[in-house]
C-alpha cells in the first residue's frame, strides 16, 4: 500500500491511495492511467458527494486495468489504510510490503517490519514469555523493554503478575488487540496473538518508543498478526527440527559415539571447559512427559548451559562450562540435582532421582560422566531409600554389590540351593517365606525390627522363620550360608527390577 506520488510512481501490486486528488479532476484519470502503467492494483480517491468515480475515471480505470474505490467521509485515510490491510491479509495478501519482503522465518525483520507499520517498538514473544525477536526501534526505551531484551524474556515477576489478573488468558483468548494504558514510566503497549488454525502460536508486542501509538496502531497490528502466523510457524518447525538434531547428537556423543566438535558447532556447549551429566529418572506419576522442558527450564533460571535428551522414563542432562575448579564443579552439579528434585516432584506428581555423574575435563569425557551418573541412579533406585540425589562415590557400597551382583548373574547356580527351594514353595504357596528370609538378614536377625518392616506381629515373624527352615533345610548359623543367601536374594531383586 503506498501514499501516491508522482515524483515516485514505482507502485506495482499495490494499493495506491490518492491522498488529494478530487476523483471527478481531470488529475484523477491521469493518477489511474499512470497507475495503471506502473502496475497498481487499485486506487483509492477520497469521498466525493456522487459517491462514485466520474463517467472518465471509470473509463480510464478500464483502459488501465486498474479497480477504482472511493473512501466513504466517516472513514479517514489512517482508519482506511488499516482495514485495507486487514482485509488484504485476511483475504491471503501480504499486509504490507515490508512484511511482503521479509524472508519467511526472519523473525527479526518481521519484528522491524512490523514497528515500522505500527509505529512502535516491537517484541514478538512465544508462550513462555521469551522473546523470539525485536525491533531495532530508534528512540527513547523504556526499562521494561530494556530487562526483557536483554533477558530475552520477559521477567519472571511481571509474567507472574500478567498471569494472576488473567490477562495472559485474555490475550490468547480474545483474537483481538488488548491494550495496556501507560503506567508510571511504562508507556502505553498494544499486544495481539498470532494464531493459525486456532492455536495460538505466539504474541506482538507493541509499545510507544518517544511518541505516542498512532491511530491506526491497532488496525496495523491486527493485520500484523495474520501476516505473522506463516512465520512463526515456519520458525517453531525449524526450531524443532533443530531440537531433534541436537538431541541425536548429544545423544550419540553420550553414547560414545559422537562427536564433541559436533555437538558445540549446534549448541552454546564449549569443546573445552569442564562438564558433566545428570540422569534423571522419575519413579511412575502423572507428569513424566514434562520432565524435558521442566529440566531445561531449570537449568536455564540457574543460569547453566545444558542439552536435555529424553530417555525412558527420564532425561540426560549435559552440562557444559562449568568452573574449572573439579571439587566446585561438583557441588555445582549437585545443587542444581537437589534444585532441580525439589522442582519437577510437585510438577510430575511424582518422586525423583537424580544420579549425578563425574565431573569431566573437557566434553570429550561426557559419555564417562554418563556413565558414573548411570551408576549413581541404579544405586539410588536399589536403595528403595528416600534419597534423591547422589555421585557414585556417595553411594560406593551399593555400586559395589550391583557390580558383583550382575558378575553373578552369568554364573550357574546348583538348582538345589535353600532360597531356590524357598522361590518355588512361595510360587505355589504364597507363604512369603523369600520376604521373611530377606527381613531376618537385612536386619541380622533382630525379630522386632524385621517383623516391624514386613508389618507383621512378632509371633507371625517366628513362624515364618521355623517353617522357611522346614521347607529349605537353611543353616542361619553358617556365615557361607548367610551369604550365599544374600547374594541369591540381591539377585533375585535385580532379577525382578529388569522386569
């Protein structure tokens, strides 16, 4: 759309308002054959008492090819040009040719296209209040702009507020421009949400930079946010395309079969600098398939650069540029697990583990962190303890077992053995008598405590004990006995867990 002048009448495809020009004047024929001759689309003259173009203007208008409208009196040329471009976007036309111009997914050239038809400075935000893109706008910005800016969000207390008065279900909601009046030193701002098929895809924001919002501000706005919906859509695929790339890569390389240089090349995570992986596993819930974006959401309010790959049941956590100090590193990691605990369990409704891997050198040694937080997880998850958090080396004795555990899991046992004995009479009797076995040695053969974790009376426990002895001939006084039973019944356990 473009203002007519004749010293510049290079106006192909567009709307041609002639601002000035009487459409009963001989002038008004000559604007719409040199209209026509640049490639117009139409022309619009201003109100006329006849309501309609004169016997020549219609003429000339069909020699050129040209469609010739009137503006009716009540309408101005600001409130015309707005619904001009409503309807234009609406209808599937660019809305403007700035936007026409912007490359498809250049949100920060449809954000300075967009300030420049609104006339204001610009924010395009997803739903999680961060800023996609921002206009280049010259003049006077306010703080709030400035925080968001260089937060690249908006911050945390002013979405907390936006949110309690509902105003975020107002905007997603309303499918029209909702305007925030001037507060204090915060201008007046105008946001609308870009949406596509329903779903909103993001919001503009608009607000007055050093002078007030024109009139037509949110005619424009409106007809931003149409023009917009191809954009965002073409960046939240892009966006996922590069997301699922970078977790291939990360995953392989925390698989030990990738590449570190790979891996920095798509990410902010350094070759150099130390690193270190969590494994986050959530015991069964309600919100297990939250736990990604939970995870990278934390880790980014705590200011860490990390790649957050879903596996089953959980999420890898890389962390990259830690302090170089390794005992520091450590601690870091460990916080940000216990952080990290203490938020997704009230959001997955669910408890947490975390096993919190070595600290490596460089992101060459990340599948070894891997490895150790791997370890560290298993262990907290053998315990059944009420620990969520853990390096290896907090929970050394457990790994120990689970080692010679799956050591002799490839060794053949004789069939005759007493706990194999005591499985099969269970299998058919349901005479709890394995469980029985396993409390009397967990807890060196204290009757009270051990009938006290199984929740049975004492007389009930003994029993127990004097029937498992009849049904597997087991000699609790032989210290080989004992052990050979623990070995059984942590394999057993292990057994059940793989299942």
């Amino acid at each position: 759309m473009a203002v007519w002048d004749v010293l510049e009448p290079e106006v192909a495809g567009q709307v041609v308002l002639a601002v000035g020009v009487e459409p009963h004047s001989a002038a008004a024929a000559d604007v719409v054959r040199a209209a026509g001759r640049s490639g117009a689309a139409a022309v619009v003259f201003g109100p006329d008492r006849a309501g309609r173009a004169s016997s020549v203007v219609r003429a000339a208008a069909a020699e050129a090819d040209v469609a010739v409208l009137i503006r009716t009196a009540w309408v101005g040329w600001a409130q015309l040009v707005g619904m001009l471009r409503a309807g234009l976007t609406a209808a599937g036309y660019p809305a403007d040719p700035q936007i026409a111009q912007v490359p498809l997914g250049d949100l920060d050239g449809l954000a300075d296209a967009v300030s420049a038809m609104v006339g204001g400075a610009v924010t395009i935000e997803d739903l999680q209040s961060r800023v996609l893109a921002y206009s280049s706008t010259e003049g006077d910005v306010d703080e709030m702009r400035r925080r968001t800016i260089l937060g690249r969000r908006v911050p945390a207390s002013t979405v907390a507020a936006l949110r309690e008065t509902g105003f975020f279900r107002m905007l997603w909601g309303s499918g029209d421009v909702v305007r925030r009046p001037a507060e204090g030193d915060l201008p007046e701002r105008l946001a609308i949400a870009a949406t596509a098929g329903g779903e909103v895809l993001g919001t503009i924001w608009v607000a007055a930079a050093g002078r007030p919002l024109p009139p037509t501000a949110e005619d424009d706005l409106r007809a931003a946010a149409r023009a917009a919906a191809p954009h965002l859509l073409h960046d939240r695929s892009r966006q996922a395309r590069h997301g699922q790339a970078v977790q291939e890569t990360a995953r392989a390389l925390l698989e030990g079969s990738g590449s570190a240089e790979a891996l920095a090349t798509c990410t902010a995570l350094p070759v150099e600098g130390r690193c270190g992986v969590l494994e986050v596993r959530a015991l069964p819930g309600t919100g297990q398939e939250r736990l990604p974006d939970l995870a990278a959401l934390e880790c980014a309010a705590q200011g860490y650069r990390a790649v957050v790959v879903p596996v089953a049941g959980g999420v890898l956590v890389l962390l990259g540029d830690l302090t170089p100090e390794p005992q520091r590193a450590a601690a870091q990691m460990v916080r940000l697990s216990e952080s990290l605990a203490g938020r997704l369990v009230p959001a997955v409704g669910a408890e947490v583990r975390i096993g919190v891997g070595e600290v490596g050198t460089d992101l060459h040694q990340a599948a070894e962190s891997r490895r150790t937080a791997g370890l560290a997880l298993r262990a907290l998850l053998s315990r059944g303890a009420s620990r969520r958090v853990a390096r290896m080396g907090d929970v050394a004795e457990t790994v120990a077992m689970l080692h010679i555990v799956d050591t002799l899991s490839e060794v053949s046992l004789p069939p005759e053995l007493p706990v194999t004995r005591l499985a099969a009479y269970d299998a058919v009797h349901d005479g709890h008598l394995v469980d029985t076995l396993r409390a009397y040695l967990d807890h060196f053969g204290d009757v009270p405590a051990a009938s006290g974790a199984l929740g049975i009376h004492r007389n009930t426990f003994r029993y127990r004990m004097r029937r498992l002895r009849e049904v597997c001939g087991i000699e609790l006084d032989d210290p080989e006995a004992r052990l050979l039973a623990q070995m059984q019944l942590r394999l057993m356990r292990v057994d059940a867990d793989d299942r």
